[in-house]
C-alpha cells in the first residue's frame, strides 16, 4: 500500500493504483475524458492533469500516472482550470455542437465538462467537421464530427472485444477514427463501443430519437439469452423497453455485452407476441378467456395425470421453475424434464460420476488471471461471447495460453498466439483422452486423491497421442504441448458449452473434460476452474432445482417416444419451441401430433404452439421478477421493467393458477418462492434475496470443490467417412430461437444459411448467396451459402436458430450429419 | 596492413549527398580511367576506387581524395566525370596535384576546428568493409568492455560524462543503469534511428559511413545492460543507410560477431532493423516503441518509462546512434580521454548538420563549447552571398531560433537551453536577413501540426489553430491581440501535451516572438514582411540608389516582369509579377525590396 496526500487529504492505496483511483478513493473530483476503469491507461485528452509537489514544473496526466509513497497531489489550481479550459475550448472548436438532436444530449462528457469549466466563449476559431456519417449498419451510428478521439472504442474493442473494429487514421488534426479502408462498420456488433463513447459518435441506431437519457426509468436485471448471466440495465420509457443502458457498477460483466445483449431486446416488444390465451376449437386455435383456457388446462392434465410429461427450456426464472416442479408434483408425474434431456448430461452425469457436482467449479472473472485456458469447441465464444471476452483479456493482458480443440476456426482461434487443435469433427473425446494419456505418460499428472488412475490408463491405451493424432488430423506435438501447458499453469481453466445443438456424446465429452481437470489438478483449485456453462440464461438454474425426470420419469426425448407410441396422455410445453429446435424435427413433430392432450406456454405461437390445443401467453424476463442462475452458479435478480402485452401473464402467475387449480398450495410472490426452493435445493440452503447484492451470489462460493475425484475411462468416437460433413451450432448473432423475434440480431443474421470453407465452395461452385440444397437421409434442406475461411474442407456449418430452415430435418443429433450438397 | 599500404587509394564520399551529386559515376570514370590507361603498370601499384561516408562538406560534393603512398593526401571537390581522365593523366601519371581543382583553402578551414571523433571513419576508410573498420580499431572497444562487469562498463559511461544525443542529453550510463536495475530475463535495446528533424542528417552519415562502428556501440550498451535483442529503428527514408547497415549486420552474424557467443567474448546479442513509415513521431521512444510492436505510431504515457516497461512490456532502453556511436570511442579511448573534451556540462564532441543560408552546408563535429558563431562562421565559411546572418535554429522543430546576439552561445545542453533552443538532434538552419521569422515560425509549425499524431487534444488541435494564426499573419491578415494569443496557448499546449512532440511543437514560436516579436508586430499592424518573404505581402520594386544595373534580375524573371536595358536601373512590372522572389533572391545588392 501506498499514502500519498490529494488536496490535503490523506489516502492510502494499492501500490499499483493511479493518481486517479486515488483521488476517487479520497472522493476527489478530477475530471476524465478518455479514462475507463476496464481499459489500459491512455492519457489522451489531457483533462485530468493535476500538480504533483515531487514533479513541479509540469502538469501529471492522473488518469496514467501511477502513486508513490508521499506523493503530494494537488487536483485544482488557476493553472490546472486555465489548462483544462484550453483543451475543451480546443475540443469545441471543432466539435459541432450540435446537442439539442444528439441522442447523447444529457449525459454527454463533453457537455458536461463544459458546464463545470463553464466555457461559454471560445478564444479559437476554426472549421468545423464535416463527415459522412456511418450509417451502413442497422445497429451503430457513427458521427465522427462528434468524436473527441479519447479512442475507447478502439480500445475496448481491441483489449475486450478482441475484435479490432477500429483504429485511428491519418496524422495530425485529420485523425480520425476509422475501419479498415475507413468502410462502412461490419463488425460482430457488441456495441461496447457504442456504450464507451463518451460523447454522440456512435450511438445505437434502434434508440435513435426515442427518448432524452432523463426521460429514461432504468431497471437492473439479467439478460435473457445465454448462460452468461450480464447485467442488463433496462431503459424503459412509456412502460416501453427503449434501450438496454451501460452499466458497469453491477453484474459479472463489467457493463460488456454482446450483440444480442444490447441489441436483442426488441423481440420484448414485439408484434408478434401472444397476448391471448388461445383454444383450439374446431380444429383451429381461437382466443379465448383465461378462465376458459385455464379450466381446459387444469381439466386436460388432471385426466392425464402421472401420464403427464413436462418439458421446458431454460428460459424460466429459478422461482418459475420450481413451481413448474410442483405442478408435476401435484400430478403425481416424475415426466418432466429441459433443454431436449441430452444436452447437459455432461453437466448431471459427466461431471456428476467423477467430480460429484453438477456445475462449474469456479467463476468467470478468475478466468482472466489464467495462464493457460483450453476451450473445447471454438463456438464457445458464440455461445457466451461475454465471458469469451474475459478470455480475450486473459490472452492479450496476461499472455495467457489459449488452445482450441476445434473442428472449425473462429473467435477464439485467431487471438493472439492461440493453438488450434483443428479436428475432423466429432472427436473431441479422443483428443481429450490423448491428452490426459500425455499427461499420465509424461508423469505430469497430479494423481494422488484419485481414484480410477489405473482403469483409465488401461483404458487409454487406445489413445496414444499419436494415434490420435493419426484419426483427428492433429499433429502429435500440439496434442502434447497443449496436455503440457494445461498441467504447467499455476491458474489454469478448461471451458466447455453445451446445449441444443451440441448434443452428440454430451455425457462422454463431460467426463472427458472432467479427468482431464482432475489429472491437472484444475477442479477445484484456487484461481483455476472447469467451466461447464448452459446455452440458455438459466440452464444452470434448471439443472440446479432438477428439473429433469426423477427416478421412475421420462426425460425429454423419452417422453417423445412415449408420446409418439400413444403412451402419453398430455404434454405441458413451457418456453420451449420443440418443433423448431429440439433434434429430430420429425419424431417431434409426430409426438405432437400423437399426444391427446398438447398445452404450450410461451411469447410467440412457435411451430410447436401451433399444434397445441391450448396455447397460454406467458411473459418475457423483462416483464418478471424472480433469479437466474448463470452458468459460473451466479445467482442474480430479475426485475420487472414493463408490463406484459395484452393478457399475457408472466410464467410465476400461470403456474399458480394452475397449481390452485389443482388445490395445490402455491407461493404467493416470487420472494416467498425463493424462499422455498432454496430451502428444498442442498447448494441453496440459507441464501436469501437481499444476498444477491450487485453482483448477485455465487453458491458453492468462487471455488467449488469437487465432492469426488474418481476418473471415469470413455471411449472416443471414429471420425464420419462422408465428403461433405454438416456441423450443427450456435451462431454469435442468436440464442436458442427467442432472438430470431428480436429486430438487433435479425437486422444482422436475418435469414439461415449453410456456411461453406472457400476450398469447398470453389470445388462446388458456390457462392455467397447462391441457395444451396443439402441432402441426408431424403430429407432436402435448402438455405443461403455463406462462404468463408473457418471452416475446413469437406465440413459445412449451419446454425440451429432458424425454424424455417427446417434444420432438425436431419439434425437428429450427430456430431455431424453426412450430406450430399445440391444446388 | 602492408598490402593496403601500398595501394594508390581514391576515396569517393559515397554517402547519400555524394551519390545524389553523381559520385557513383565518378567513381565509375575512375575504374574506367584507370583501365584505360593502364595506371597500375605505370605507377606500379595497385589502385583502389574506395567509396567512404560522409566527410561532412557536402555543399562541394563529389569530394575525392586521392592518396598516393608516401604522398599527402590530396582532395578534389565538385568532381565530375568529366574531370577524372585529367585527374588520372595530370595528377596521378603526371607531376601533381592540379592546383586549380583542388578543394580549396575552405576546406582546409572546414576542418580545422573541427574534431572529427565520431566521424573520424566516416570518409576515410570503406564504409562496407568489415576488414578496413577492424583495421581502424573495429571491435576494440568491446573486446576491451566484456573484460568489465557489465556494472562496471556501465560505471565507465557514467565516467566519461556522455550525455544523449538524441536531444534531451539525459546522461547516459545513468539510463542504462534504470533498464540493468530492473529485474527481468528478456531486455531490449534500441538504436533510435529515426532521424526525422528538418535539416538534419548525422545520424544517416554515420549509418552510412560507420555502421560497424554502429553495431559496435550497440553491443557495448546490451552487454552493459544484459539485452540480448537490439533493434536499430531507421526511418525508410534512409534507403541506402539501411542497406550499409543491413549488409554490416548481414556480415557480423556470418562472421560470427553477432548471434550466439558475439565475437567469441561469451555474450549472446541479436540484431534487427526496423524500418520505420514515415512519421516523424516515432522519434519519440514510446511511438517508436508501439512501431516496433507494429502498431500505429503514437506516444503512450510515461511512466511506466521504458526502462521499466518498453517494448512489449520488457525494460527496454533507447539511445540515439550518436549516443552509440559515441560509446565504441569511449572503451577505444578512455572514460577520462572523453572527459576530457568538451565543457564542464556537456562533454565529448557534437556533430551538427548545417543547412540553410551558410555558405558550406554539411556536417561538422565540434568539441562541445564551441560557439555557434565559430561553426557557422569559422567552420562552414559564414553567410550565403555575404548578406547578413539572422538567426539560427537549433534543434530542428522542438528547437528555438537564436539572433546574432545569441550566437556567442556556446555548443552545450544547458548554455542553448538558456538561450531558447535546445540542442535536439543538432541540426542548425542558418537563416540571413531574407529569411522571415514568421515565416520559420509557421514552417516548423506546418511541420509538427502535420506530424501530430493526433493522439492529445493540445498538440492534435492547438498546433493547428497556432499555425491558422500564424498563417493569418503572413498573409497580412493578422489582428491586435494574436501574439498575446499565441503565447498564451504556446504555454497551454507546452503544459498539457502527451509526449515531446507537442510539449515542445510550439517552442519555434515562442522563441521568435521573445527575438523578433517586431516582425510579428510589423505584420500585423503594418501588413508588411520586413524580410520580404511572406507572398501576400509582398510588392516588389528596385532601390534606384542601391541598383548596379548589372543586369541579372531580367535574366532570372520566369515571366518577364523586369524591364531592364544595359546601363539603366531595372524596373519591376508588378501587373505581370507573380511574386516568385527569384529577382530578390538573385539580387547581390539587396537592391530589390
């Protein structure tokens, strides 16, 4: 620690702190223009100079500037005011000025600084702006005539984002801010450059001329799309989510978020949202009264009773969820099951047979501090781009050694020094195995606690590095080198997403991932971790209060195939497009179909809502309160911001409703909801609402220590014997199918498409554009090609999100699907 | 030793300025000339066309020596082709030296107060040859540094007094013992060679005409300090230095020198040019630093200081090539030797470029304590077409022009600080009495608003609307209250800017309004250029009383403005005149106002 003296105040602080962070400390106002606490010292604009006694004669930059012990700072004098008043009188010869139509009018940094040094005149003259504005992209406005050059977006998107948008061009007085060959932006469209600017240069386009910054009634809650959990500050106008704002203060992500974050709300207000509970009469859906709908539901499942099956997604609030556990309960039915019941195994049974937990051991901000970081699959960053970026900040800040096992190129792939283990797809197991087979052989193995060492070594026999590397197409070296840096780092972390479209050897590739931490020594040391995280906001929530079937029920695809043979009597779909985006769209479809009773709870009348004999409009996570848990076990809470459309009702409501009408007792909010299920739930025992503080509660605390160390032999698989390989996945722009109702994300992905390597697409003659038809199994699926330079050859990629392609035609849960490409 | 003892030597100043002067041909006339005539059976010996650096009179390029063993050497300027066959038949087959051709008693003059140190390979031997450099003490100094402790070689620096010559004149064992104290296991140094001062241009002559020596300094610095990578930063406008420094580099790893176990003395160094793009920022360590890492060329905040963490984030430590170059004499000599020259704050010798209104423009080295006055005056032959000497500006952009009454100012850091210069890289423009000093003003302010890299506000903004105010004035459009503005912004952007480019952008300004703030005043209040320079202001006509009626104004007019008949006073159409200058310039009367 350090003392120093600012403005006569004694502080004390962290040796590695800013004259800045001390002055805050202190409560010292200095002003700043160009600082941001998660970017790197910059000192650009020149506003924060301050008078240190030890380095007279010249003005220290505070904002860069480091303290020593007895420094003696002074933040205000005639000099430093005439100094800072020069600079902005500097900046105001330039900038337009054109306020009264800047949406950032009102919290603006210049406008404000201008105030306080109360520049009302200018002693300079000179031209002012006159650039084209950006506007070529949907999202994000660029107005450079409004721009100060403090370069935070080019840093955050440099330093956090990992993208590198921007840079500055040209010298002198005609810098500017710019892409490469100064185009029109064409990003991936995270906006943190739109939440950093301190000024009215880039703006997000949907909020443009929607509301005044003050008019705004601002609402902390979570997102509602991946398992990543960010805080998103709602800005709501006229009971209208306008905007989502920055915020930085609360939360795990540290006011970062990506595309469908910032961007995605919309799908909050759309048209499209169900506002009536509809029936079907007559063979066609009607709306009609929540009683009448109610009383058909609370008929239809008694009848049905035990032969009941309940399937949700992972969309539902933890206190939703428990009720919805209830509601089987009350039918006596153990049916009832998440997220297409196979995906997350690696989680419930993959981790639960070696480590005995059933989530991630540690969280994501420790990630940053990591030396050495493996990520299974390179779409982790598509799934959670936020904590994608505190990877990022790993690799860049803290040369930390990122490795991919990949069987395509991506984000992760292309930061700096990353090693891709590019494989034939399917065969992330074998290349897991190999490694732990290094790190037994090499003796670099932490063996001691574990059991079943000696079982998996016979049982990776099979798996030498070289062997290995001979069936995946990866050179035995990086198989090694990878195995040795993972058991080298001090803080070492091995990340792994699941859900819809990653379904194939879920549970193997658990287990896999989980010897692999434990012959390191990750699970369940300080600073390292094994990062097991859910595609859905509250994946981890559902695996938490099980929602999966209990010892005599049927899991999802169970219930299908029950359903399909006539041996289901009702189905209660809740927040879940099953049609569009559970494998198999035909045995889907057929179980539907076949069911005598169908009830679907959700936004949107879904493909699978349209089968369904009564269909309950349910509200969005903008409209409830409640927690989710993200997938680091981050317990936050969920505001309402705005009320409901029409008649919908939030899921909470509905399943009281439902729960009475079954004569079952049912909490009355959703705080006495919490209150229940954490006493009913072993990991949330004594946690309460008012422990969720800013940054919500992690259960289990920051390092979750594995219960059991047992090693668990699996096999891997053989690679497809198929000219053409189609991998099924997540897309950065989407999440599940919820965001294709949101204008940001569509704006930017609005349409399918089968994503082509240039190798392939030139062998094929297909280009960017061009409808392409992919045959498997008879089934045909026909989209837009996408061409470019991740994937290699003979392997072709297509996201999971859109209904309309039709994708679960063939996607019935292959590591990947042998097609036949047509035109 | 003895084989080259007996050649007839011509050494040719290959240097940029003898090669744009068409010294290769030259050269080329004398390879010819000398097969042609069968030289060597005449003379019996044999004959060695060398190309050598810069010997510092470039304004009388192609300089040629020619050595004939046992004879002094014998130095021709302005050397043509053409000359060459008479140089061969009269001087080297016939009975001497021709006389008339000879360089004459100026040069003799140019070099008298100098001491040619630094520069004392440059021109003498072959500026590619790694056997004639070992032959001039080539590779002593570090022989003679590892059988110190890199502690000790770092003492030794610290001994001798040695301050940076990239401008600031930070001593410099000093600096290398911060980057040698701070822990770490990879270090790096680095050359900065990124000269990019308006009118300056020793550091290119010593790339070009020393680059082992060059090397040497460096390998000094990274066994004192432990850095086992250098890297010298040379602007790309250097072509042909990069090319002489690359091929010494080239030849040092294939001999061994540099690598693994340098010259067998049991320390390892690597070596790398980076060639920079064009911006004159970079001069400015961290900017040359954040090029190096291949980003755009822009100062980052100091501290962290680069000795602490530079390039990529390791203790890295910079030095000008003057500084290196420097160092090699010093372990050839002696701290005490080094010492011993110079004044009490500023020792050894410095070398300056002299361009400008001097007569011999070129580079001199001067022990440090010479006056301005002696370097302009005794050393380079004093003003242009005798007119009267105004000022000079020392230190290039970052530098303050002196008047006559400060030309007594002494060669040393802290004497030119006082007077309002600095020494900066060492470039001296010499400026007479047509030269106007808003003028200079707004040239050198031209040059750094442009330079900017437009990271700061101050510089970034504030330089330019300095230079729109100085423009203003040139142009005659200057308003009451202008210099007062000036000088108050001068001070805010000196206080306020991010690195030495803007902190010292507007020291041209400020040092010309404290020497001539008439001028400034005369502009603005009069609307008139007392030098007759600035365009707009001008309005030419002939001084009857002064005009010689010799004729020439007529004769240098592109567009026929003067009317002149032999025997009468020339008479200025100011309908037809463009404004050019070329009759004022051409004036030898200063007839013309």
């Amino acid at each position: 620690m350090v003392n120093l003296t600012i403005d006569g105040k004694q502080v004390t602080v962290s040796k590695t702190a800013t004259i800045y962070e001390a002055a805050c400390e202190a409560g010292v106002h200095i002003p700043v223009l160009c600082y941001a606490k998660k970017l790197m010292p910059y000192g650009a604009c020149r506003v924060c100079l301050v008078e240190v006694e030890q380095m007279k004669g010249r003005l220290i930059p505070a904002c860069t500037t480091p303290v020593t012990e007895g420094m003696v700072v002074t933040s205000t004098s005639d000099e430093i005011v005439k100094v800072r008043k020069t600079v902005l009188e500097f900046l105001l010869v330039n900038h337009v000025v054109d306020c009264p139509v800047c949406d950032k009018g009102g919290e603006c940094d210049l406008q404000d600084l201008t105030y306080e040094y109360e520049v009302v005149s200018n002693r300079f003259e000179g031209e002012k702006f006159d650039l084209p504005t950006d506007e070529v992209n949907p999202l994000i406005e660029r107005n450079m005539n409004r721009c100060v050059l403090c370069g935070k977006c080019a840093r955050v998107c440099d330093e956090i984002v990992g993208y590198g948008s921007y840079s500055f061009i040209n010298r002198g007085f005609e810098t500017k801010i710019a892409t490469a060959f100064d185009r029109g932006l064409n990003c991936e469209f995270c906006g943190q450059c739109v939440s950093m600017c301190p000024v009215g240069a880039i703006l997000p386009r949907p909020f443009k001329f929607k509301a005044r910054p003050w008019q705004l009634k601002e609402i902390d809650s979570v997102c509602g799309y991946c398992g990543n959990g960010c805080t998103v500050t709602l800005g709501t106008k006229d009971n209208k989510v306008e905007t989502i704002r920055f915020n930085d203060k609360t939360g795990v992500n540290d006011g970062n978020l990506c595309v469908r974050g910032r961007f995605g709300y919309s799908f909050i207000n759309s048209e499209d949202r169900l506002t009536k509970p509809l029936i079907r009469e007559n063979g066609s859906l009607v709306e009609t009264s929540w009683d009448k709908a109610l009383a058909r539901v609370a008929d239809g499942l008694k009848q049905s009773g035990s032969e009941t099956g309940i399937v949700t997604g992972a969309r539902l609030t933890n206190e939703e969820l428990f009720l919805l556990r209830n509601v089987a309960k009350a039918l006596g039915s153990e049916n009832i099951d998440h997220s297409g019941g196979e995906c997350y195994k690696g989680l419930t049974e993959g981790l639960q047979q070696t480590l005995g937990l059933q989530a991630s051991t540690a969280t994501f901000p420790q990630v940053e501090n990591c030396d050495a970081i493996l990520s299974i699959r390179s779409d982790f960053y598509e799934t959670h781009p936020v904590f994608g970026m505190v990877v990022n900040q790993a690799v860049r800040r803290n040369d930390a050694k990122l490795t991919v096992i990949a069987d395509k190129r991506g984000k992760f792939t292309k930061l700096p020094e990353a090693k891709t283990l590019l494989h034939k797809p399917g065969l992330e197991v074998n290349l897991i195995n190999a490694m732990c087979r290094v790190l037994l052989d090499e003796g670099l193995a932490k063996t001691e606690r574990l059991s079943g060492v000696d079982e998996l070594k016979a049982a990776l026999a099979d798996y030498a590095p070289e062997t290995v590397a001979e069936t995946t197409g990866v050179s035995v070296d990086a198989i090694r080198t990878a195995a040795r840096e993972l058991a080298a780092a001090e803080n070492a972390a091995i990340l792994l997403a699941y859900g819809l479209p990653y379904t194939a050897a879920s549970k193997e590739l658990g287990i896999a991932a989980a010897n692999l931490s434990l012959l390191t020594g990750i699970a369940g040391r300080t600073g390292s971790g094994l990062y097991v995280c859910g595609e859905k906001n509250n994946s981890q929530g559902a695996i938490d209060l099980a929602v999966m079937p209990g010892a005599t029920g049927l899991g999802a695809q169970q219930m299908l195939s029950a359903a399909a043979q006539g041996q289901l009597k009702a189905l209660y779909v809740v927040g879940e497009d099953m049609v569009s985006s559970y494998p198999d769209r035909k045995a889907v479809e057929l179980a539907l179909d076949k069911v005598p009773f169908l009830v679907v709870q959700d936004l949107f009348l879904s493909p699978t809502a349209q089968m369904a004999d009564v269909v309950l409009p349910a509200a969005s996570f903008a409209e409830k309160d409640g927690t989710f848990t993200n997938a680091e076990r981050r317990i936050q809470r969920v505001r309402a911001a705005v009320p409901s459309p029409g008649d919908a009702r939030t899921d909470f409501n509905i399943l009281s409703d439902v729960l009475s009408a079954f004569g079952a007792q049912a909490p009355a909010t959703a705080a006495e909801a919490f209150a229940q299920l954490t006493a009913d739930t072993a990991a949330y025992q004594g946690i309460s609402l008012d422990m969720l503080g800013a940054q919500g509660y992690v259960w289990g605390t920051d390092i979750l220590t594995p219960i059991t160390r047992n090693l668990v032999a699996v096999a891997g698989s053989k690679p497809l014997d198929a000219a053409h390989q189609l991998l099924v996945g997540s897309a950065l722009y989407h999440s599940g199918t919820m965001s294709t109702h949101a204008k940001g994300p569509m704006a930017v992905v609005s349409e399918p498409y089968i994503e082509f390597g240039r190798e392939d697409a030139k062998a094929l003659n297909v280009a960017e554009g061009d409808l392409v038809k992919l045959s498997a199994d008879g089934e045909i699926i026909e989209a837009k090609a996408k061409v470019d330079n991740r994937l290699p050859q003979g392997v072709l990629f297509a996201p999971y999100h859109f209904s309309a392609l039709g994708l679960n035609k063939i996607y019935r849960g292959q590591p990947a699907i042998a097609v036949q490409v047509g035109k | 030793m003895a084989e080259s003892a007996e050649k007839l030597k011509i050494l040719i100043c290959q240097g940029t300025g003898g090669l744009a002067s068409g010294a290769a041909q030259v050269a080329e006339a004398f390879e010819t000339e000398f097969e042609k005539q069968g030289v060597e059976a005449s003379i019996g010996k044999r004959c060695a066309v060398i190309g050598t650096g810069c010997r510092g009179l470039c304004a009388n390029d192609v300089l040629v020596d020619v050595c004939i063993p046992g004879k002094e050497a014998v130095t021709y300027d302005f050397v043509t082709p053409e000359l060459v066959p008479q140089i061969v038949q009269d001087h080297i087959l016939g009975e001497g030296p021709i006389e008339k051709k000879k360089a004459g008693p100026y040069y003799e003059k140019f070099l008298e107060k100098q001491q040619r140190i630094i520069f004392s390979r440059c021109g003498t031997i072959d500026a590619e040859s790694l056997d004639e450099f070992l032959e001039h003490r080539g590779f002593e100094g570090i022989r003679k540094a590892v059988t110190m402790k890199p502690s000790e070689v770092i003492e030794e620096v610290k001994k001798s007094g040695l301050r940076g010559r990239g401008g600031g004149g930070f001593p410099t064992g000093m600096k290398w013992s911060f980057c040698a104290a701070t822990p770490g296991e990879s270090k790096y140094l680095i050359c900065n060679a990124d000269e990019g001062d308006p009118g300056a241009f020793m550091d290119r002559s010593i790339l070009e005409g020393d680059p082992y020596g060059l090397i040497e300094g460096l390998m000094i610095g990274a066994y004192a300090i432990g850095c086992k990578f250098a890297y010298v930063y040379v602007r790309a406008e250097y072509p042909l230095a990069i090319k002489r420094l690359q091929m010494a580099i080239d030849t040092c790893y294939e001999k061994g020198f540099l690598g693994k176990n340098c010259l067998g003395l049991g320390f390892d160094l690597d070596m790398r040019i980076k060639a920079g793009a064009g911006a004159f920022v970079c001069g400015e360590e961290t900017a040359l630093m954040a090029s190096i890492e291949g980003h755009r060329g822009m100062s980052r905040p100091r501290p962290p200081f680069p000795a602490v963490r530079g390039l990529w984030g390791k203790p890295t430590n910079i030095n000008n090539v003057e500084t290196f170059a420097n160092v090699s004499y010093i372990f050839y000599n002696g701290a005490d030797w080094f010492n011993a020259i110079g004044t009490e704050g500023t020792k050894g010798t410095k070398i300056f470029a002299l361009t400008g209104k001097v007569k011999h423009t070129g580079l001199v080295e001067v022990p440090a304590g010479t006056t301005i006055k002696e370097v302009i005056y005794d050393v380079c032959g004093g003003i242009e077409n005798n007119r009267k000497f105004k000022a000079v500006q020392a230190g290039g952009p970052s530098g303050g022009c002196l008047p006559s009454n400060a030309i007594e100012t002494e060669v040393d850091y802290d004497s030119l600080i006082k007077a309002g210069a600095m020494m900066g890289s060492g470039g001296l423009v010499v400026m007479d009495e047509t030269t106007c000093m808003v003028d200079i003003a707004r040239f050198f302010l031209q040059f750094t608003r442009v330079e900017s890299c437009g990271k700061c506000i101050p510089c970034r903004i504030g330089l330019k609307i300095m230079l729109e105010i100085l423009e203003r004035i040139t142009e005659g459009k200057g308003q009451e209250g202008d210099i007062e503005l000036l000088q108050d912004m001068a001070y805010d952007i000196k206080k306020s800017s991010l690195c030495g480019l803007g902190q010292t952008a507007p020291n041209p300004v400020l040092s010309t309004i404290r020497y001539f703030r008439d001028e400034y005043e005369t502009h603005i209040k009069e609307g008139e250029c007392p030098s007759h320079s600035c365009k707009p202001l001008l309005h030419f006509r002939v001084i009857e009383d002064k005009c010689k009626k010799c004729g020439l104004c007529p004769r240098v007019c592109p567009v026929d403005a003067i009317e002149w008949e032999k025997g009468k006073v020339a008479y200025i159409d100011l309908e037809k005149c463009t404004k050019c200058t070329s009759c004022y310039d051409a004036c030898r009367f200063m007839a013309i106002d």
